[in-house]
C-alpha cells in the first residue's frame, strides 16, 4: 500500500517563519530605533538602534510608556498621535525632539504607521525614528553663512557711504576723490583679505605678523582726518590668531566709520594694551559727538557676536563693550600664548641654542 503524503502545507509554513525570522533580523539590527507600542501608549517592542539612539535597553523601555522619551513641553504631542493612529492615519518624516536616558535632548525625524490585527482593526503604531543631529548641524551651518553674507553685504554699502564722507571733507576736486576712494578701497580690500584670508595649499608658513603693524593695516582705510593714537604691544601674532583679531578690529571700525569716532572730524580713537600675568588686554576707546552713536548701544549685532564667538574659541578670550553718551569702550581680554604662540617661540628660541650649543 502507498501512502502519499502533501508536504506544500509544511513548505508553506516553513518558508513562512523563515520569511519572518528574516524581517525581524532586518528589524533588530537596522541602525534606524524601531518601536512598536499599544494604542495605550506602552512600549510592546523596542530594538538596538533604538537602544543605541536613546540609550535605555529593551528590557527598561518595554512596558513603559513612549513618553519615557518625551522632554517636558511635549507630552501633548502623544495624544495628538495617537489619536490620528486610531483613523488609520500615517505619520510621515515628524521632527520632533526626545530625550535620551541621560537627559541629553536628541532631534529626530520620525515616521509613525497604524498597526492591524487580522481583521483589519487598529492595534497600535510603529514608530521609525532617525537622529538628525548632523542635518540640523548643517542648517544651522548654513543659516549662519547666510546671516554673515547679509551682514558683510550691508556693512559693504554703510562703510562704503562712511568713506565716501571722510573723503570728501578732505578731497579739493572730484579727480583726488577719486583717487582717494580708489586707494581706500584698495586698502579696504586688503583689511578684508587679513579678516577672511583664502586657503594657500602651496603657502608653507605664513609671514610674522606685528600686532601693532597689524592693527594699523586695518585701520588704514577707515582713518579720516584724525589719526587714531595706537600704543600696543610690539610682539608677534600667531597664524591661528590673524583671523579672529582681524574680524574684530574689523567689526570694530566698520561702526566707527558709520557711527562712531571715525565718522567725523570730531571723534577720538585711542588703542592701547597692557600685559597682567598670562592675559593681553587691549583697550579701544573712542569718542564722538554725534547723536548717531547711540545707535550702536541699542542691539548687539551679529558682527559683533560673531567676533566674540571667535575670540572666545581661538584665542581663549572675551571681549566686552561699554558705552557712554560720547564714547565707546571695547576689551580685548586675551590669553597672551595664544595670540603670540609664546609657546612654540620659546621651543624654536631653545631648539637654535641647542643647534649653537652642539655646533
């Protein structure tokens, strides 16, 4: 007698669990956090991406409720969503903010789709979520590259009009104001060079810099009839520091020359420093007797912002501005090594005694 046996049942099956087996390794081990979670709002699943993006482990999320992640201030988003999942509605690309185990806050872009039971009833959600730190690093980025074009554009046309004015209280001819625009601008062009310098790949190491020497090229095109008094320090200015000081003594007489003690026959402009310990401060001080010069107390600008930022970062400083009904006061307070690179002057000073000494 023969027995026939169907085994497609048992194939189907098989090929089945294997197909799932399949999904939820492509689940567990997807860089992506996938959640899954009940319409009460309770955590039913949670894999390693979710574990490596908000730090808590499976066994700690699941059975809590997905408002573990909530920052305070968002709790309200989760009625709102789920809500939308019990019409059958599909979530696409919500950025949003959560926080992480160790109270640190994470952006994310999350895609939230109902879940169905076999009769097609709403059960729960799945939630994709993505960090997009680096994204939102990269507008910001962006926004501040915008917003300093914007700001170099205007500062262009209000320092243009400023030298206009300068050079016609001393030009005796429309020829030798042209001259002397041409020459300012030329100048000018030189000034913004030292604040936005362009990458040399072929450039091996950049000329010594004089602080005093360096301070007086980017005041030249600035300067009107009155001569700024400069009495600063004598000493070398590190290649990393060029840029940062160059942006803030730039900032600095680009409103002078609108506003301040450039702008007229009038104003006053006194640079000096002084040396305390490990710190170089450099004091700015002008004066002006014109009702304009309120203007610059009302708002700090984003040039001005911009250049504390950078003296902050590179050159382990601060500076502070300070006003008076005629005059400004600006400080520089610097760490010395780093804008003179002390350090590496004294390593090259002991390394050529060295060279003499073994000669």
């Amino acid at each position: 007698m023969c027995i026939g046996v169907d085994f497609t049942g048992v194939w189907k099956m098989g090929s089945l669990e294997r197909r799932l087996q399949h999904l939820a390794a492509i689940v567990e081990d997807s860089d992506d956090a996938i959640i899954t979670k009940d319409l009460d709002s309770i955590i039913q699943s949670w894999n390693r991406g979710a574990e490596s993006l908000f730090g808590y482990t499976a066994e700690e999320a699941i059975g809590q409720p997905i408002t573990l992640i909530f920052p305070q201030g968002r709790q309200d988003e989760e009625a709102g969503i789920i809500e939308k999942i019990r019409r059958g509605q599909r979530i696409a690309h919500f950025e949003t903010m959560r926080r992480r185990k160790d109270g640190g806050l994470v952006p994310i872009s999350v895609t939230i789709s109902p879940m169905h039971d076999g009769s097609g009833r709403v059960v729960g959600a799945s939630k994709i979520a993505r960090d997009i730190s680096l994204k939102r690093e990269i507008e910001e980025q962006q926004h501040m590259l915008l917003s300093e074009m914007r700001h170099r554009v205007r500062n262009c046309f209000a320092v243009a009009g400023g030298l206009l004015r300068i050079c016609a209280r001393q030009a005796d001819s429309i020829e030798e104001l042209l001259d002397m625009m041409q020459n300012r601008f030329q100048a000018l062009s030189r000034a913004h060079d030292l604040a936005v310098p362009l990458p040399d790949p072929d450039e091996k190491k950049s000329a010594d810099v004089n602080l005093h020497e360096f301070v007086s090229s980017i005041l030249t095109p600035f300067i009107g009839g009155t001569e700024p008094r400069i009495a600063i320090e004598n000493c070398r200015v590190a290649d990393a520091a060029i840029t940062p000081l160059a942006l803030v003594f730039y900032e600095l007489c680009t409103n002078s020359v609108k506003y301040g003690g450039l702008s007229t026959p009038r104003g006053d402009l006194v640079i000096t420093s002084e040396r305390e310990g490990d710190r170089l401060r450099i004091l700015w001080s002008e004066t002006c007797e014109i009702d304009d010069f309120g203007k610059a107390e009302d708002h700090e600008g984003f040039g001005t912002k911009m250049a504390q930022t950078a003296i902050a970062a590179y050159l382990d400083g601060t500076l502070t501005r300070s006003f008076t009904p005629t005059g400004l006061r600006a400080v520089l307070d610097l760490n010395y090594e780093r804008v003179t690179d002390a350090q590496r002057t004294v390593s090259a000073a002991s390394d050529a005694d060295n060279a003499v000494s073994d000669a």
